[in-house]
C-alpha cells in the first residue's frame, strides 16, 4: 500500500506491507533512527511520536493508519540551525539521561505533556503524565527535573 506521511515538515510517500507498524516504516523506510523500538508491545514509549500534534506510541500503530498524517519525530524537534528544542535542552542541563534509550520517546511525551497543560505541572503531574515512558535507568528525578525546569507551574 502506498502511504504519504509529511514526516518533520517534509512530505515522505513509499509502499508498504499493509501490517508494517509505523515504527518500522519510519526507521527502516525513512531512515529515522531516533525513534527507538524498546518492547513492541506499547509498555516502555521508548518509540514515542507526535502523530498529528498528539504523542503517540509508534509500535502501536500501523504506518496505513498514519497515511496523510503530520509526524514529528525526535530529529524534527531541534531547529535547523541546530538548536535544540527546549525540552532537549532541559534534558541536557538537568542530567535527564543516562544510557539514553528512552530519551527520544521520553522527550517526545514530555513535550506533548508540557503543551497539554498550559498552566503547568508539579511533580505528580510529570510522574503520572510520563507513566507510560520507561526508564530501565531509573533516572526519573532528574527527567522531571528537566520536565518541570520547561513547564513547571509558575
């Protein structure tokens, strides 16, 4: 089947097998490797995307069910220039990382987290909005952190 996706403000078409999931289809089809496949089962988020402006979990989606959809990823978060988003920059300052794996899809959440709740969140509202990201790490301290350092409550 023929799926045309505008993929990070570019329009991407290519053929697939009609039970490709999304997350395939972006890194295998279109080369985005940021998102990352942690489980397949739609458990850890670590395959995290913006589908349409909402977060999304790409293991649970078929790329047919995204056809004409507007995807932003972690590669289309940072500006062309290179600067980061700053919710990644946020990840940067506050140590929000450590091996990294969940970072793409945790950021992903983060941000559609943080535009959701335009008055801001606590700390109960970054742990239970990101409760569907893990993180084998168990850097959760400093990822609220980083969450609440871009869309804390005033």
């Amino acid at each position: 089947m023929e799926v045309s996706v505008t993929v990070n403000g570019e329009r991407r078409s290519a053929d697939v097998e009609p039970r490709t999931l999304l997350v395939h289809f972006l890194r295998e089809t279109l080369g985005l490797t940021g998102t990352n496949v942690g489980c397949d089962t739609s458990s850890c988020g670590a395959c995290t995307i913006h589908v349409n402006g909402e977060s999304a979990k790409s293991c649970t989606m078929f790329a047919v069910q995204a056809d004409g959809a507007e995807i932003t990823t972690i590669e289309g978060l940072a500006s062309e220039d290179g600067e980061l988003h700053p919710m990644q920059q946020a990840f940067m300052d506050c140590h929000g990382l450590q091996c990294g794996y969940c970072t793409p899809g945790m950021v992903m959440a983060a941000t559609s987290l943080v535009a959701e709740n335009p008055g801001g969140l606590d700390e109960a509202g970054v742990r239970e909005g990101l409760e569907g990201n893990l993180c084998r790490c168990t850097g959760y301290h400093n990822i609220v952190k980083a969450v609440l350092s871009v869309g804390g409550a005033a």
